[in-house]
C-alpha cells in the first residue's frame, strides 16, 4: 500500500456522512503505513470540500465539469480509473451505499483490481492487510486477503466512526480525466424522491412494524414513534408482502440492510432473514407480547406486552425526557 | 431478443450457518441449496422480455455439478437452455464475471439479467463487472424496466427514493426485489426441464483476486434488558436510552 484514494460524494453543501467515515478509515490506514491519502469528488464546491480537514484530509481531486453533471456510473467509473492511474493510488475506498457499490466493481474491473464490498473492519496479519466482511447476510464475517497492486474497498455505512483531526488546509487540485465524455453510455435523467420520508438508509433511529401491528390503519403508532425519535420508519416483510407499506421501508434479507444507532422492532417476531438486515444495528430495543419472540435473544432493551399499550406510553415517557 | 440470465445458487436464506472444519467456509451438511432469490427476479424478467419480444432465454451459472439442481430450476421456470462454466474449489467473482463476459461474446445478447447480489457472499459485483468487462452499460438494483426498440428505461433504488436511468441496449441490468412477481413452475414445466439442454463449458483461468483465510460467526455481546410492560418498566427502558444509549 502506497497511496490511498477516498471516493467523496456531497450533500446541499457538506460532504455526506459516510465520506467523513471513510476519510477517517483512510486516515488510520494511510497512519499505520506512513503513507498520503488523497478524495476525489465530482462537481463540487471548494467551501463544501473545505469541510474535509476538520477529519485530516489534506489533498482533493475535483472533477469539476459539464460532462459530469448527469451521474452516469460507466462514465464516472472510467474518469476515476483514469485518475488511479494517472497520479498511481493503489488502495481506494469506496461507500458501500448505491453510488459506490456500482462505481467499484467497474474501477475494479477496469484495472483488473482486487475488490471486496461492503466491509466492516481491518486488520493486519504478518503485515498483511485482511478485511472482514460480512456474508450470508451478517450470520458469518469472513476475513479475506486481497491480491494484485490496485486493492479497491467499499465499506459499509455507519460502521466505521467519524473521528474529526483537523488539519490546517485541504488543497483542492482539478483534475480533468483524458477520457471520451461524449461516450457516456447511461444517464440518470430524473430522481424520484420518496416525498418527506427520511429512508431507513440514512437514519439515525428507524422505528420498524411487523405483523404485531395488525393492519396499516394502525402504523400511526409506528409514525409516532419513529417521529419523537426524529426518525425513519421501517417495516417487515410480512408488513410490505400484505401491501401495507411499500417496498421501500422493508428491512431485513430481501429488504434493506441498516445499521442505526438505535432498531426499534414493534410486533415483530424476529426471523433470521430480518436480523439479516439489521443486527449490526448500535442498540436494539424490542416490543412483543410473546416473550419467547427469538427478537428479544438480539435485543438490548426489550419491553414484553401490548405494542397497542407500550408504544403510546413510550412515547409519552420519551417526550417527557425531551422536555 | 437473446437474453443472457446470471443464476448462482446459494443456500437457503433459512440456513443456520455453522463455520466448516477448515476454519473458513460453511459446513454445507444438510444445508439446502436455491436459487439465489435475487437471480429469480432477474429469470423472470428475462422471460417477460422473451414472450413481449421474442427471442431466446439462456441462463449461465458459474459452478461445480452441485449446481445443476437450480439450473433445473431455472429451466423449470421457462430458460430455454442453461450454461455451466465448470469449477472446483474456490473462486472468487472477478473469475466468475470474467468467464460470464467470456460466453457473452460468443452469445452476443441483447441483455444480461444478474440479481442485485448473491445471498451467499453479498459479492455485490458481479453485475457491473461483466458490464465493464464487456463495454456496456449497466443499471444496477432495478426495480422497473422498460425497454423500446434498443431505448432502455430503468428505475433504481437508491437513498431516500428513485433514480430514472435511461440507456440502450445492449447493456447489463442487475434486478431488485419488486421488480416482477416470479413464476412457480409447474409440473409439466419441471418434466420438461430435464429434457432440456445444459451446455458444460471449461473456464479460462484468471488470477487470484480474493482469498478468504477465515470465516466466523460474528459475536455481539448485547445488554438484554428486558422488562415487563408496567409504566415503571416502560420508564426504566427510557431512562436506559436516555442515560445509557444516550439517544434520547
Ligand atoms: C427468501 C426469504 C427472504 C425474506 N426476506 C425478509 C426480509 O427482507 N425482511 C423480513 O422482515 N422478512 C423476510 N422474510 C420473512 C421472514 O421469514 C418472516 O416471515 C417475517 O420477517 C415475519 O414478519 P413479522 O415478524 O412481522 O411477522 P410474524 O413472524 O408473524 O411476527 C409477528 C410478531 O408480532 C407479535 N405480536 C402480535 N401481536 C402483538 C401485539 N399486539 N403487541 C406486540 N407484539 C405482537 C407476535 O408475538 C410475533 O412475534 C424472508 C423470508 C424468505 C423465505
Ligand atoms: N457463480 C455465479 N454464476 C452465475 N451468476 C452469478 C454467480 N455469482 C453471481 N452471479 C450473478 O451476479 C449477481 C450478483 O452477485 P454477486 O456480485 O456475487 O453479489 C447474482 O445475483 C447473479 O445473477
């Protein structure tokens, strides 16, 4: 490992949470081997990458033009890969997030790269670096050696903790890729947002319903919680599968996988494909009325009765707290 | 229309994983093998494509002879013939994207159908890969696809909502749940599928990207307060979110 590369993405004027994340996993690797580790960012601002030194990051690569201004993933994945080569990175991090984990494995397979996605930690055995990862949908880590000489990463949202270490200036270079722009191949044209609802991807605290919940009349409840918490709302795929919230909010194995600081799990048995998706989750509190529900056994709180009685309660004592 | 589908088979999304004697693969007794779940949204949009615009369906599966039960699968569900790039032991997925864009250059489909990601490794790259490998555009986690002509227009999931892609055929697409509603074969289907051909192919080689040196089952120590529904309990469990978590 000689030079470090952290893919940095924007959001209305900061970088987005995960970029600081990264830059502070860059920084402990790039610390343990005495080594530079520089970001690249598309389109930005010189204020908006300013606020990459409170985390130690003192070199970026701005991709500042028109032909980028439509995300297109072959087109940007070629600009990076240009610049890999052009100023000789040889470990690059991406966000395990819809950005990254398409840009990745397109670098990787442009330079004939080694790739693992979605990792969760580092460690170093005889000097060699090793990632974990999970598989089987978090029921087992794997460790994992990478081979060649451009090793690529993406590492999972929320894991690794943005650890601010200022330093005194962040240096903003251009950089303008020697690649064919008009061969861009597939254009976002258009976004559609899901209308004020905060995603359980970027959440801080997701309230999730399951069946327990008993019909979509009653998800108020789920709303109310989730909204004293200033958080997103979730659901199992019992819940989504009987058509009463959309596909969106499904959590778990065919769903999203999450990790907040806090899961709360309101009449919801806890299946394997569920805790698929959100056992990495910081704290776990969970509602049930059977107090055998395997959900308790990942819990770290956990309130055994009436969601219809414990919720409204919560959410009063909750209030009460705040005020 | 040749549609070009991606089936890797993986255990049951059930499976209660238990780490091998070698310390770094699953102890796959009586564990039972599937189709990955994300591969049969990928079938069953390829078979829509087939009967809208004609055309042939095959599927490709990089693997041992063990694959061969979700190869029949697939063929159950309506492929019309099956590829299988032979292996033994380990291989990681630069091996498998590099020998799936191998075929397709012999195949020349007018699209390649991949799930979003395999429910075993949670590789998550295949897909783009064979596009890069290959030239070709890519649209990944799709949950709409609507094609005219050779114009392609894809919605993908992503935070927070949708992204409208449009591009061309041919390209690469790699299908999220939501995107169709899959068939269950039935039994004629599944009779018929043993009498249709699976075509055995020997891999090119390529260099070791990836090695797993170890697998564990992950460990996470958690606090396991659980109280009864009182309004004192209910308060305690506040008060622990509030003081312990530090949430509130
Ligand atoms: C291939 C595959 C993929 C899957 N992917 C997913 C996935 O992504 N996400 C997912 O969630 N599931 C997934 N599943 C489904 C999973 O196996 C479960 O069926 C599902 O999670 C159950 O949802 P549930 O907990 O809401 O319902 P149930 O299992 O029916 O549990 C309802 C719970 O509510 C409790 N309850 C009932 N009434 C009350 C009340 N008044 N107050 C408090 N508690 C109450 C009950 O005690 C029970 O524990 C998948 C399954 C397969 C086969
Ligand atoms: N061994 C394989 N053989 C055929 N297709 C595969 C194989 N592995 C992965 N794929 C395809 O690539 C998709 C994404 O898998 P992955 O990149 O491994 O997460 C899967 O849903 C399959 O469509």
């Amino acid at each position: 490992m000689n030079k470090i590369l952290i893919f940095l993405e924007h959001n209305v004027g900061k970088l987005k949470r995960v970029s600081y994340e990264l830059i502070t996993a860059g920084r402990t690797l790039a610390k343990s081997k005495n080594i530079p580790f520089d970001g690249v960012i598309f389109n930005s601002t010189n204020e908006t990458i300013e606020t990459a030194k409170e985390y130690g990051l003192s070199k970026v690569l701005h991709i500042n033009s028109s032909s980028f201004e439509k995300y297109s993933v072959s087109l940007f994945a070629k600009a990076i890969s240009n610049l890999i080569q052009r100023n000789g990175y040889d470990f690059i991090l991406f966000p395990a997030n819809s950005r990254g984990s398409e840009l990745a494995p397109r670098v990787a397979a442009s330079l004939e790269a080694s790739f693992i996605a979605d990792c969760v930690g580092f460690d170093y055995s005889d000097g060699e670096l090793i990632v974990i990862k999970p598989v089987y949908a978090g029921k087992a880590h794997i460790k994992a050696k990478m081979y060649g000489t451009v090793k690529i990463c993406s590492l999972r949202p929320n894991v690794f903790t943005a650890i601010p270490e200022p330093v005194q200036e962040v240096v903003v270079e251009n950089f303008g890729p020697n690649i064919d722009a008009s061969a861009t191949k597939e254009v976002v044209i258009d976004t559609l947002k899901n209308e004020g609802k905060l995603d359980v991807l970027e959440a801080d605290i997701i309230v999730s319903g399951g069946r327990g919940i008993k019909g979509p009349e009653n998800y108020y409840l789920i709303e109310q919680l989730a909204n004293i918490f200033n958080g997103a709302v979730g659901a199992s795929r019992a819940v989504v599968d009987a058509g009463w919230r959309p596909h969106s909010e499904q959590v778990g194995q065919t769903g999203k996988t999450v990790s907040p600081t806090l899961y709360v799990a309101c009449g919801i048995s806890g299946a394997i494909q569920h805790l698929a998706g959100m056992s990495t989750s910081k704290y776990i509190l969970a509602i049930n009325k059977d107090k055998d529900a395997p959900i308790f056994k990942v819990a770290d709180y956990g309130v055994v009765g009436d969601l219809f009685n414990v919720i409204p309660k919560l959410i009063e004592k909750v209030k009460a707290v705040k005020e | 229309m040749n549609i070009l589908v991606c089936i890797s088979r993986v255990p049951d999304t059930a499976t209660k994983i238990i780490v091998g004697a070698d310390g770094k693969s699953i102890d796959d007794k009586g564990v039972k093998f599937i189709i990955n779940p994300y591969d049969e949204f990928a079938l069953e949009e390829g078979l829509r494509l087939k009967e809208k615009f004609g055309g042939k369906v095959v599927t490709i599966t990089v693997g041992s002879d063990a694959s061969k039960e979700a190869i029949r699968s697939a063929l159950a569900m309506g492929a019309d013939s099956a590829v299988l790039v032979k292996t033994e032991g380990y291989f990681d997925s630069f091996f498998v994207a590099k020998n799936i864009a191998e075929y397709a250059k012999e195949f020349n489909p007018d699209i390649i159908i991949c799930g979003r990601q395999s429910v075993d490794f949670d590789s998550f790259q295949v897909p783009s890969m064979i596009a890069e490998f290959l030239d070709l555009p890519s649209v990944s986690v799709v949950s709409k696809l609507t094609i005219d002509g050779v114009k392609v227009i894809a919605e993908r999931d992503v935070e927070g909502g949708k992204e409208v892609v449009e591009t061309t055929l041919p390209c690469v697409v790699s299908a999220q749940k939501g995107l169709n509603e899959p068939r269950y074969p039935k039994l004629p289907d599944i009779l018929k599928a043993k009498s249709k051909p699976i075509e055995e192919r020997q891999p090119i080689p390529t260099e070791l990207k990836v090695e797993i040196v170890g697998m564990e089952i992950p460990l996470r120590a958690r606090k396991n307060k659980i109280v009864g529904d009182s309004d004192d309990e209910i308060a305690e469990i506040v008060r622990l979110l509030h003081e312990e978590a530090k949430i509130i």
